[in-house]
C-alpha cells in the first residue's frame, strides 16, 4: 500500500491537534508537515515531496482558495473548513473531498479514503481529465488532444473539433498528461504522439494540417522517443 505524503494547513491549533490526530490513525497516511501560517506550507510543498493537504479555507494569510490557485495541480486538497459556501468554488480546484467542521473520524475517515482511490488510479490511467474554460468545466478525451500551446499566462488545449482556452501552465499541463502518449517538444508546446503524421529535424506535422516547432533543446529526446 502506497503511503500518502500529507501536510495540514489551518490557521486554528487545536483544529490542527485534531487532525494530526486522525492521521495518525489512518496506516496509509503519513504527517510530514503542519502548519498555521499558508506561507510557510507554501515554501514547504516547493522543496519536499507532498501528494495532499489538508487545507483549511478562511486564513488571514492566505485563504485556500487561493493557496490553491498558486499551487495548481501540484498536489490534491481536502478542504477542511466551517463554512459550507465555499464548497462549489473549492470543487472547480477538483479537490478529492470538502470536510466541514466540526470533523468526526469517521467522516475523516472516509474521506482518506477517497483520498487513497483517487491516487491509486493514477494520471495513466485516466483517460480524460477536466479544464475550466470559458466559465464552464469541459471534460476532454486525453486520445481526442492535438495538442498543448502556451498563450502566456493561458494555455490552448487543441482538439480536432474546437480548442480551449484555460489559466494554467504548460508545466502544469506536462503532469497531467500521461507519458505514455505526449511530450513536450518546444518551450511553448507539448504534442500527442498518436497524432504526429511525419517531421522533418525542425517541425512536425500533427493531423490533419498543423505545424508545430521542434525545440532545439528538446530536439534529440524526441527523435530518440520516437524511434
């Protein structure tokens, strides 16, 4: 069984106490970090590996919503808050689940294990994922990607019937989509491989007609991938 990195972010200390408690019950979670301060929990998932938060919402510092917003996709979040407004602009961040208080184990307890099946299935394999673009939530078909382009602070996800336009990065694109089927060819686009028609050493052709700039510095990984 796969142990899940965990770190608590609150801003009250016994709600903290109380869940560094139930961690502590649960075999497939292991604590490595809590704060009060979404500051230093920041600094923290930066340089040490993290899979899930425990994320309280109304914090002086920093609410979770946006702690969310900086940290993107980098993790998974379990919201833990007293307030149930906030439950539908948490699950646009697709959180794997939203605790209100006060917390009883056993509600904890299933949400670990959410937490644990959702980490078990793995990004390879899933075969789609969702966006917001547009206002709205889009499922998209990994197989249905032509490819990612970077639009400074936006990406364009394009398909073969219409594109979407969402506030992401492309680095953040690159771990959501399996390896099995995209790379990232150039600074400003990752590309779905079963969708290449042929290449010449600076340009591929994705089907049916789009042309898509090989990288210098991404040049010989993808000759040698494509091998």
């Amino acid at each position: 069984m796969k142990t899940i990195k965990c770190i608590i972010v609150d801003d009250e200390p016994l709600a903290i106490s109380l869940l560094e408690n139930y961690v502590q019950r649960i075999p497939f979670l292991e604590l490595v970090f809590s704060s009060e301060n979404p500051i230093e929990a920041l600094e923290y998932i930066q340089i040490n590996e993290t899979d899930l938060v425990f994320l309280d919402i109304q914090m002086p510092e920093l609410s979770g919503i946006n702690f969310m917003k900086i940290l993107g996709d980098k993790v998974k979040y379990i919201l833990t808050t007293a307030y149930s407004e906030y439950a539908l602009e948490g699950y646009e961040h697709h959180i794997v689940d939203y605790l209100l208080k006060p917390i009883s184990f056993e509600r904890f307890h299933k949400s670990a294990v959410k937490a644990q099946e959702r980490f078990s299935l793995g990004k390879q394999e899933q075969d789609y994922f969702f966006v917001k673009s547009s206002g709205k939530q889009h499922r998209i078909n990994f197989a249905e990607i032509l490819y990612v382009e970077s639009i400074r602070d936006y990406v364009n996800i394009k398909t073969p019937e219409e594109e979407f336009i969402v506030l992401d990065t492309l680095k953040s694109m690159e771990q959501q989509l399996p390896e099995s089927s995209f790379m990232r060819i150039h600074k400003s686009f990752i590309v779905n491989l079963n969708h290449i028609k042929n290449s010449t050493t600076k340009k591929i052709i994705i089907d049916p007609e789009y042309e898509i700039p090989i990288g210098e510095r991404y040049r010989t990984n993808f000759f040698n991938r494509i091998k």
